[in-house]
C-alpha cells in the first residue's frame, strides 16, 4: 500500500498543487485572451497508441491506474480498470476507465485514472506531463461519454500547462483549467478554457483524466472512488493560441442582456476588425451546448442566440474573433 500512494501520491499532489493555485489565479486573470484559432496536436490525444504490458495494455504516453492493483498488493493478477476500446468516437480505439471495487460488496474503490506522463516502476515515480510546442493554447477540447456508479459521481478531466524552471530544478504552472463530466450515453464534446497566470510559453502539459472528482489525499486516497462508474474518453485537442493577459479594454467590449434571460440573450461587442465570430454556449460541465459561426465586418455588433431549448441553469457563453476572445457568465 506504501509503494502504491508513493507512486499515485505524486499525481495528487500535483493534481492539489494546481487547484490551489489556478483558484488563487482565477481571480486575478482577466477572462480575455487573444486568439489565432489552430488545432495544436496532443501525442497520442486520439488514445490510438497503446503498449501491452502482458496483463492489460497501457496508453502511450500516459500512466494509468492499471499499475495500482499491483501495487496494492492482495495477490492474485493485476486488476486493469484503464482499458484500450473499440467503442471509439474516431480512428480505432478510444481509452474506457471505470472504477472497482477491492472486495466484494463495497461501495468504494480503486478510480481509474491516466495522467500524461512516464513512470519509473522501480523508484515507484512518475515523471508527469508530456512536451508541448508551439504557443500557449487557449482550450482543451475532446469527447467523453459517462455513466456514474452505485453513488453520485462525476468525471473530470483537468489540464496544467507548466514551464520547467531550471534554478529550481521543477515544474512551474503557468496555466490550466478543469472540467467535471455528468453522466452522457453518447459521444459528447466538452471544451475545457486554459487561464494563464503569466506570459510564459508552457514546455510540458499535464493532463488527468478520472472516473471521479472525489480525490482523498491521506492513506485512502486510492480506494475512494464510486464504484461502477466508467469514462470513455477519444480525440483530446489543444485549440486556439493565447497572445498575453490583455485587460478587457485592451480587447472587445462585450455585454449580455437580459441576464439572467427566459429565452434569448443579446450578445453586444465591438471588434475593430472584420472576421469570422465564433460563439459557444458550454455548460458548467464542458460541454458544448450551442454553436455558431458567421462573418461580420468591424464595428459595434449585436447577435441574438436562442436559449429557449436550453434548461434552467447557469452557462458560460464565449466569443471569438480575431481580436479576442470572451468568456461571460449568463443564467437561464
């Protein structure tokens, strides 16, 4: 049991580190960043590459929960919960974690888990993360589908994006942002807003994928999950490409009305260039619940999006032009 927390601590204490950090950020950064939209590859974010390992196939570049029944001891062979499937949103295979119990008749247990990274088995370490190149992307985007187990759960899929600090000899972050996933039957597209703490361009993303939210940090950490509950997960994506933390006035003025709203909301911004305008309505889970794509010229605009099949709750609505981008909270 001392090996298994080693080993899986490291990925929790890191995974802590971040929410205590990007919660302190978050009210600091301003919601407005550039953008230059692009897709930026993620190695193996299609989970198309795996390694079989004899008693289960691991993800390439990404250590997995798989190892844990190993470490825990109990006898018997390794009890995999991440797996290699054909039930896939795209290409081949997508990744299926569930979580298990130990013994019969419990109602927690082992959460299956992937963080990018490589592990070292006979230090029982992980060297987390995976290198990055070409700018400070602005979203993590993918599909999921979710089932929850025997008590209330959620997935999660979260992303630190960190620079590696010499003089310290250790990984800063930078950036980040996180995602819980509700239950979905089908392929559903989430998209996870990367706010940075800084200028600096990221080396090496981090990126932790669960079938639960509920983390423990003592000596239970790793029995802890509703069991039951599965996360299929295909097709992860860095989009977009972050300029700096400009100041809301640096870039477009934007405002929302009536908010909260019944069954329309008035999207009002200024853009001082013509270009295509992406707006998304994504629900406080990720996923992508309305979007739209049209050309405008420069100047003042005013577009109405239509909420009345949307339930009652509360949104983020983003917009992107070439001059910016938004994040806006509006309640329906």
């Amino acid at each position: 049991m001392r090996r298994a927390l080693q080993l899986f601590g490291g990925l929790f204490c890191i995974f802590d580190f971040y929410l205590i950090h990007m919660k302190k950020y978050l009210l600091l950064i301003a919601l407005f960043i550039g953008s230059n939209t692009f897709a930026q590859t993620i190695p193996n974010g299609g989970l198309e590459s795996w390694t079989n390992l004899l008693f289960f196939f691991e993800p390439q570049g990404y250590v997995s929960s798989n190892y844990a029944s190993v470490l825990l001891g109990g006898g018997g062979l390794p009890r995999a919960n991440v797996f290699r499937s054909t039930d896939k949103k795209s290409g081949t295979y997508a990744a299926k974690l569930e979580s298990y119990a130990q013994n019969a008749g419990d109602s927690l247990g082992v959460p299956g888990i992937m963080i990018t990274g490589t592990l070292d088995l006979a230090n029982a370490t992980i060297q987390p993360g995976i290198p990055i190149s070409g700018g400070r992307p602005t979203e993590l985007r993918g599909f999921y589908k979710y089932t929850q187990g025997v008590l209330p759960d959620s997935g999660l899929i979260s992303v630190a994006l960190t620079k590696y600090d010499p003089s310290l000899g250790s990984l800063n972050v930078i950036g980040g942002g996180i995602v819980n996933l509700s239950n979905a039957s089908n392929y559903t597209p989430f998209t996870i807003p990367i706010f940075y703490a800084t200028n600096d361009v990221p080396d090496t993303a981090i990126i932790v994928v669960s079938t639960t939210a509920v983390f423990g940090f003592d000596t239970a950490a790793l029995t802890s999950a509703p069991v039951g509950s599965v996360l299929f997960v295909d097709d992860l994506t860095f989009f977009g490409s972050a300029t700096g933390l400009q100041s809301v006035d640096e870039l477009i003025e934007a405002s929302l009305y009536p908010n909260p709203t019944k069954d329309e909301v008035n999207v009002s911004f200024f853009q001082a260039n013509s270009s295509d305008v992406n707006i998304y309505l994504i629900s406080m889970d990720g996923r992508i619940l309305k979007e739209q794509t049209q050309y405008l010229s420069a100047g003042k605009q005013n577009i109405k999006l239509n909420l009345a099949d949307v339930d009652a709750g509360v949104y983020q609505l983003v917009v992107e032009t070439v001059d910016g981008r938004i994040s806006k909270t509006v309640v329906r």
